[in-house]
C-alpha cells in the first residue's frame, strides 16, 4: 500500500513540475492543428467549433504529453532503484 501510494504522489509531483515547466508546450502546439483535423473525421454527437477544439486538443495533449513522461520516470526510477537494491 505504501509502495503504491508513494509511486502515485512522486507521479503527481513529476506531472505537475513539467506542467509548471512548460517543457512539451512546443510539442503540443505544433500538434493542435493535426490532432484537430484527425479528429473533425471522427462523428461526435455533439459538433463544437473548430477553435474550441483545438483549444480543448491543446490541452488534452499537453497533460498527456506530461502524464506519459512522468509515468516514464517514475518507471525508470524504480528500475534503477530496484537494479541499485539488488547488486
């Protein structure tokens, strides 16, 4: 439980630190526009405005771009800590 719960608040802490960065903010900028257009071919009961959803894409992107490293780094530090453990 505590391995857990440890793993979840370093997570969040990483999350938030690249957020605040502002590290994948180029990324998810360049990538609003295509994401924005793949996605006016998928039907959705509810039609919004093209700027809403590239604003909306934008940011959907920009904390899974943040999420996905975090995960990475929290992954590859218990990696290594486990490695360190057990030589």
């Amino acid at each position: 439980m505590i391995k857990w719960t440890l793993r979840l608040i370093v997570f969040l802490m990483i999350t938030f630190m690249l957020m605040c960065s502002g590290v994948f903010d180029p990324l998810a900028e360049i990538l609003k526009y295509t994401v924005t257009n793949l996605m006016n071919y998928i039907p959705t009961e509810k039609w919004e405005p093209y700027p809403d959803r590239l604003e909306d894409n934008y940011f959907t992107m920009y904390i899974v771009f943040n999420a996905v490293a975090a995960a990475a780094a929290v992954f590859i530090g218990e990696k290594i800590v486990w490695l360190d453990r057990n030589t």
